[in-house]
C-alpha cells in the first residue's frame, strides 16, 4: 500500500471516530438530555473504545498478515456503524432513567464497537507501512500524525459545519456507508496486489447490504426519531393538549417540558413556574404599567407574550440561544416579534454585552440545559452582569429546578447574595423544607422586596406559594457557597438530589 493512501486510510477513520463521538451527544440528548454527565459518558467511552481497538488491532497486525485484514476491518466498521441509530433509537425507547448509567449503557450498547474496529485501523496500516526498522520512528509519527489531524478536522467539520446543516441521522448513514466503501474499495486493491482473484459477487453483496442497511437504518431512525425538529443545540417537538398544558401546545426540549403555549390568549399560563414568574411581575407593576424587560432563554416565549398582552407598552428583549427555537415559536406556538418584542440570538452570556446599563425593570431568567440552568449563567459573574442592566430598583426573577437536598438551589441564592441586597425564594408549601423537589424561582433585588404583592397576586390566583426571605432563607441556603466561573459543578449539585 501506498503511504499516500495508507495516510489516507488513518486519517478517515480517525476522523470517522470522532464525527461519532460529537453526533453522539445529539442521538442520545432525547433520551438522557444534554449535560455535564452525557459528554463525559460519551468521551470516556469513546476514548475506551480507542484505546481497547488500537491494543487489540496491533495485536491483531503482529499475528495475521495486516494486507489480509484491513479491508474485512473498515467493512465490519461500516457495517457496525450502520447500526448506531437504530440501537440508539431502540434502547433510547427503554426506560433507562437519564443518570450515568444510562448514557453509559446507550453509548456502550451503540458507539463502543464501531469506535474500537476503526481505531484497529492505525496499528493495521503501522504494520503495513513498515519495510525497515530504521524508519520505525518516523513511520509511526507519520501515522499518528495523520490520525490526530483526521481526528481534528472530523471534530471541527462535526461541529462547525455538519450539524449545522443536516439532521443527525443522515451524516451517520453517510459515514458508514463511506467506510463500507472504502472497505470494499481497500480488500479489491489488496486482493490485486496478492494476485488474489476478488468474486464479483463480493462486491454486489457488499454494495447490496450497504443500501439495504442505510435504507433500514435511516427507516428505524425516521421512524422512532422523537424529534420533530433537530437543531444544533436541541430535539425539538411541540405537541397539542398534554397532561399540564390543556388545550395548549408543549414544547419539548431534549427530555424537559419547556413551555406551555395558548396562541390565542397568551395571558394563560399554565406551568407553575410561570405563574410565579408573573406574579413577581404584577407586583412589580401592579397597575399594569408597561415594563422593559430582558428574558434570558426564549423556548416557547410565553412570557415574553404574557407581558406584552398584560403590560401594554412593555419592551421584551429576549437572549435566546438556538436561532431554530425562534423559527419555531414563529411558526407554530404563534410568535410575531416586533419592535417591543425583539431577540438577539447566541449565547446569553456573550448576547448581554449588547445591552446598556441601568435599562431594564426585570430581568427573567429561564435558561437550561436539560434540568439545569447552564453553569457560567448560574455564577457571580454573570449575576454582576445582570445587575449591571437592570435599574437601581430592578428585580431579577430565575427559575431553577432542584431536589432536596437543593444543592444547586441554595449554592444559587448564596450567587444572588453576592450581588443583591435582598433576595427571597418563591416555592409551593414544604420544598424549601425539603419535602418535595421541582421547580422554584429566586427573586433579587437592591430594592425591598415586595413580598405582600408578590403573595396577593399569589393568592389572587387561588395558589399558596411560600415566600422565604430573612433568616428563613439562611436556613435555607445553611452555608453553602456562592458559584463562581472558576467552581460551579451546577450539574452535580442537581445529581445530589436526584
């Protein structure tokens, strides 16, 4: 083989592995969301995967002739890798839970052998490429070099370019068909250089069984996918008249319920946690004055809506990540934005430098990332920022969503402390006791807060939500530190609870 085309080999495969590695936090996202604990169940695995294959194929290489084996070896990849997003979309189906174990098991089940056969493919070309010892160094630099480069374009072509452009399922099938190609394509050429006759009928039952099974990959795949819309950051489905949002339409992040949508009266709302949201704005502006509000993370823009029908005149600037989400909510959950009603795409973290100071009444804090809040939004730092467009009498509203016993919760009241004179904590009866876990929404400010209207509008609406402040909220937060963007493990102080 020609150390052109041996390159080659390493560099695609290598590549091939790591265009899995990033796919696999979008397959598995529906099933056990998108955290801290999925990417490191995916690394971890892959990187196990990469280290099992690379031992056994040099083994492998030093055993049988390696020109024998690599186009079996790229051909059981392909195939393999056929069969990702079936496994995934099965499995997925059972009821794993979405803690380590079942991003272990899924990725295990789907990404562990494939990612072991082609990382055999290396040590295979190592062993065919060399004729002299004196050259074993520069050999295997060579080869490992041209490993490491394929692994790093197929990391930034994934994640800059192919899921930005084509669903998920789609670049996996091309993937492996691709490697079944070159399977087929590297046992022909080897065969010729043995003067090994190559059946015709070898090629057609490959090529056959390659269109069989991307077809039926692709089928399986379209047909238990849980995604109505695939974005870069999320699966999205929005679904009429569930449990919790009657007469509505949910929208579904990954596997968190996000917003509950009434197009034709955006004043209802149903989640609790909103209903919190809007007392807080009520007694904010308790005759209904327009406020300019900034809402970070958009989802299904209820709130946003709310505001705009029940404080006319009020501006919603809204930080929201996924520029799908917003096509999203345009075309289906009702959504027309407008000069009072505007969205700034990106990272909210980055989209908050384009807002001046002291400008904003409210600042309403709904971004996640499956159950958390995403870390460097949870942190001093970025509180500071939030203190830094509100107005000196402003308010900042977060929801949060925690389990006894609250680790994130009260690491995140102790944030707001470091920032805000006043802070208070808005829950049902009994979850600041620990009774019950769920969702819960902080409130900060400089000013006084307005706990008597922030509980008549509770109780205007028949509801008995608790309101801690003062020492009840010390005992609370009992000493736990404020996070930081130097320590904030937001992910495992949720995981502590559940």
């Amino acid at each position: 083989m020609r150390p052109f085309t041996a390159g080659l080999l390493v560099f695609f495969t290598s590549a091939a592995v790591l265009v899995m590695e990033i796919l696999a936090a979008r397959l598995l996202a529906p099933y056990v969301g998108d955290t801290l604990a999925t990417y490191t169940g995916i690394i971890g695995m892959i990187l196990a995967a990469i280290a099992a294959g690379t031992w056994l194929g040099g083994r492998m290489a030093d055993r049988v002739d390696p020109s024998r084996v690599l186009g079996p070896v790229l051909l059981v990849g392909g195939a393999l890798s056929l069969l990702i997003v079936p496994i995934v979309r099965l499995v997925g189906q059972l009821p794993l839970g979405t803690g380590p174990v079942a991003v272990l098991i899924l990725v295990g089940l789907a990404f562990f052998l494939p990612a072991a056969v082609l990382s055999a493919v290396p040590p295979t070309v190592v062993k065919l490429q060399l004729a002299d010892l004196a050259t074993t160094g520069s050999t295997v630099g060579r080869i490992s070099a041209l490993g490491t480069a394929g692994a790093i374009v197929g990391t930034f072509l994934t994640g800059f370019l192919l899921v930005a452009t084509w669903p998920t399922t789609p670049i996996m099938i091309g993937v492996a068909v691709a490697l079944l190609l070159s399977g087929l394509a590297v046992e022909m050429a080897q065969r010729r250089a043995r003067k090994a006759p190559f059946p015709a009928a070898l090629s057609a039952v490959v090529i056959g069984v390659t269109a069989v099974g991307a077809a039926g990959s692709s089928a399986i795949g379209g047909a238990l996918n849980p995604c109505q819309e695939e974005s870069a950051y999320f699966c999205a489905r929005v679904i009429p008249n569930l449990a919790g949002c009657p007469d509505g339409l949910t929208l579904y992040l990954d596997t968190l319920r996000h917003s509950c949508v009434h197009p034709e009266d955006p004043s209802r709302l149903d989640f609790s946690y909103t209903q919190l949201f809007a007392d807080v704005i009520t007694a904010t502006a308790p005759d209904g004055a327009p406020l300019d509000a900034v809402h970070v993370g958009g989802g299904g823009f209820s709130v946003p809506r709310y505001l705009e029908v029940t404080h006319p005149g009020s501006t919603s600037r809204v930080l929201e990540l996924d520029p799908a989400l917003v096509e999203i909510a345009e075309r289906q959950l009702g959504l027309t934005l407008s000069d009072d009603l505007t969205v700034t795409t990106g990272d909210a973290r980055i989209g908050i430098r384009g807002i001046g100071d002291d400008t904003a009444d409210i600042v309403l804090g709904d971004a996640f990332g499956g159950l958390s809040v995403p870390w460097h939004l949870s942190t001093v730092e970025w509180t500071r920022e939030i203190d830094r467009v509100l107005r000196p009498d402003g308010v900042f509203v977060l929801n949060v969503i925690d389990y006894p016993p609250f680790g994130f919760a009260r690491a995140e009241a102790a944030t707001l402390q470091q920032v805000f004179e006043h802070v208070a904590l808005l829950a049902p009866p009994g979850r600041a006791q620990g009774e019950s876990g769920g969702n819960m929404v902080l409130v900060a400010s400089h000013a006084p807060i307005d706990a008597e209207g922030i509980l008549a509008a509770n109780r205007d609406r028949d509801d008995t939500d608790v309101l801690t402040t003062g020492t009840d909220l010390e005992t609370f937060i009992d000493g736990a530190g404020p996070l930081t963007d130097d320590y904030a493990p937001v992910d495992q102080l949720i995981a502590q609870g559940r």
